[in-house]
C-alpha cells in the first residue's frame, strides 16, 4: 500500500498533537539513540530532534515516499527504511518511540517485547495508536464495504485492521521487562469544516485499504457512498463544523 505525505499532513497540527503528548512522558532528559519508528513524513521526528538534537536521532519508516518528505523536511536527520515486524536497532537505543504505526504491525504485542530486549537499562518504550476501530469512521468504512458494486472485492475481509487489545495485554506483555509500565487513553475532539474533513482525514490512513481493494474503478463510488454515511453520522454543531471524536492509547515501558 502507497502512502501519500501531501494528504496526511492536510492535518498535520491535528495529528502531531497526540505525538506531542507521548513526548512529554518520555522520562528521559537526554537520549544518545532515539529512534522514531513509523516516522512518517518527519513531523513526529522533528519533535524528538527539538528535544535531544539531529544527531541523536533517527527515523525509520517502510513508505519511500513518507521517507523522501521526512528527508526533504530534516536534511540534516538520518531516515532509514525498515519493517517493524522484524527491525531491531544495530545497537541498543535509549528510546524507542512510536506515533500511530504499531496498529499496521501484525502481532504487534510480540514485537514490542521484542524491541523492549533492544532498549539501554533505563531506555523507554513510548507508543502511540488510534484505538478508533469502534468509531463511525471505522464502522462505515466496513459497512460501504460491504455494500454496492465493490462487495464481492471484501468477501474474505482482511482489509480492516484488526482490534487493538485491551490495556491489560500492553501490561502483560510488558511489564517482566520494564520497571513502569504506564498505560492511559486520550479521547480527542477534533473540529473540522464539515463530514467530507472527516473523508480527508481518514483517506491518508484508514481508508486508504479499503480504497484499494475497491479498485480504481470503483474508488469514486465507494468514496461518494462512504462520504453520505459520514455527513449524516456527525451533524453539524452550531457553528456548521463538525466534532470529530478521536480515542487513542498509549503506552510507555521503562526498561529495568
């Protein structure tokens, strides 16, 4: 699946807010090794640069074009491509820091007790994922699916991610390596124009699969079906914008 960094950072300042606030519990004052897994167009990257400067840091990525954008926008940071199933640092880092990436990654607890063996004593483990599968985003995207001339495309499902698991198993699958294992929710409130901001939004993440099942020939469709199901599903508020709620998890593992 291609990504596209022009149509994510249609909403950049939404989208780095949650990565701001994994930042800010990172208990680290200084940070020799910092790695930003899923870095994406370089807009998380760029906070942990501020932070503990280009030389500390690297962002790693599996998307060349997310990888170009982030090199255009941080010349002097390193970008480098790798798939987080399997990726391990060279040497140990002292942080290992994940803005909304880990939800693509099959069996996703496995892999970060794995990255947890690959962390300094006192490193830290900080990710961040959308836990949105309940949402009208997310359910319309599979109710469209399965309507209209592109259903039998999603037949043998697949294309939606699946489920995050609840906040116990980020503590179970955790806590035997780390000293503090801190797990919360935010719930975000983002207002946008209108129900087709909401298609913007989600056409650089969670509906690019669907979009891409469906086939070019029925992308059109499948778009002006989808975006109907959205504008009823959020009403306009007073001021004719519409409230876009947005429920994320975190985690973050310090390594004993």
């Amino acid at each position: 699946m291609v990504w596209s960094p022009e149509q994510y950072v249609k909403f950049e300042d939404e989208r780095t807010r949650p990565a701001r606030d994994l930042l800010a519990q990172v208990p680290l004052g200084a940070a020799s090794r910092a790695y930003d897994l899923g870095c994406g167009p370089g807009n998380s990257t760029e906070l942990l640069v501020e932070r503990f400067g280009a030389g500390s840091v690297i962002g790693l990525d599996s998307d060349e074009n997310m990888l170009a954008a982030a090199r255009e926008r941080l010349p002097g940071t390193e970008f480098i491509s790798g798939d987080l199933s399997s990726w391990a640092p060279p040497e140990k880092a002292d942080l290992l820091y994940a803005n909304a990436v880990f939800q693509w990654v099959p069996e996703h607890l496995s892999a970060l007790s794995r990255l947890m063996d690959h962390l300094t004593p006192g490193g830290v483990l900080a990710v961040q994922m959308p836990d949105n599968f309940s949402e009208p985003t997310h359910v319309l995207m599979r109710e469209t699916a399965a309507s209209g001339p592109w259903a039998p495309a999603f037949a043998n499902g697949g294309v939606a991610r699946p489920l995050l698991p609840p906040p116990s198993a980020y503590m179970e699958a955790l806590q035997a390596k780390s000293m503090r294992v801190d797990v919360w929710h935010t719930i975000y409130y983002h207002p946008l124009a209108n129900g087709p901001a909401i298609v913007e939004w989600v056409k650089s993440t969670g509906l690019r699969p669907f979009l891409a099942a469906a086939g070019e020939e029925h992308r059109e469709g499948f778009l002006a079906d989808y975006t109907d199901r959205i504008v009823k599903a959020y009403p306009p508020m007073a001021d004719g914008r519409v409230l876009l709620r947005f429920p994320r998890i975190f985690v973050v593992a310090v390594k004993a």
